[in-house]
C-alpha cells in the first residue's frame, strides 16, 4: 500500500470514527432529555390526580410511559447500563421537586420549566435526535 493510500484510509477511519461519537454523544443528550421528560410527565401525573384532573393524569401517564420506552432504547443504544439510567432519573426527580415545593399548586413552575420541552419530544422525539445531529 502507498503512504497516500494508507492516509486517506486513515482519514476516512477518523471520519467515521468522529461522526459515530457525534451520533453517541447526541444519542446520550437525547436520553438525558427523555429522562427529565419521564420526570416531568411522572409529577404532572400525580398532581392531575391529586386534582381530580382525569383527562390530564391519562394523557400524562401514557407521555411518561411513552418516553420511559424511548429513555431506555436509547440507553441501550449508547450502552449505558441501567444503574447510569436509573442516576440520571434520580437527578431529574431531585431537581424537578425543588420547583414543586412538595405542593402541587406549584406544577406551574415545572410547566414553565420543562412543558414545552417535555412536549416537543413527546410528538416526536426524532425531530429531536434530528437535530443535535445536525449541531
């Protein structure tokens, strides 16, 4: 092989190895994403029921169910073992129940915090994945 063609083979590794950490790495926002998703949809659950708010604790369940699946699936992808998954749940709990105050009168704050957010993905988390991919 020619020193040209074992450098062009070494750039294409490189290449290929790069944008496979950048696919990891947008893998892994995502994950971290739909586990502050779970979180979110997890305490507008228990609020709406707490509320008496039957359409809304049914609509929040099945998101929360939904991102759960997605959370883990993209876990598994990157490799990431279930006891990192479960770290990055608990962070998300610890943060989201400082906003809530322990009284569900506070949800708000979480809807200002992360409704939008938790929503987009929920549509469609590909969009999502999409576009860290393209960053």
């Amino acid at each position: 092989m020619t020193l040209l063609r074992i450098a062009a083979l070494l750039i294409l590794l490189t290449a290929s190895a790069q944008a496979q950490e950048e696919k990891k790495t947008a893998i892994d926002v995502v994950q971290a994403e739909l586990s502050i998703c779970v979180v979110y949809y997890t305490f507008v659950r228990g609020c709406a029921i707490e509320q008496a708010q039957v359409n809304v604790a049914s609509v929040a369940t099945a998101n929360a169910d939904k991102l759960r699946k997605y959370a883990f699936q993209a876990g598994q992808t990157i490799r990431m073992d279930n006891d990192a998954m479960i770290a990055r749940q608990k962070v998300a709990v610890e943060q989201q129940q400082k906003l809530l105050e322990g009284d569900c009168k506070n949800i708000v704050k979480l809807e200002e915090a992360y409704g939008p957010r938790c929503k987009t993905l929920s549509d469609d988390p590909q969009a999502i994945l999409d576009q860290y991919l393209k960053r």
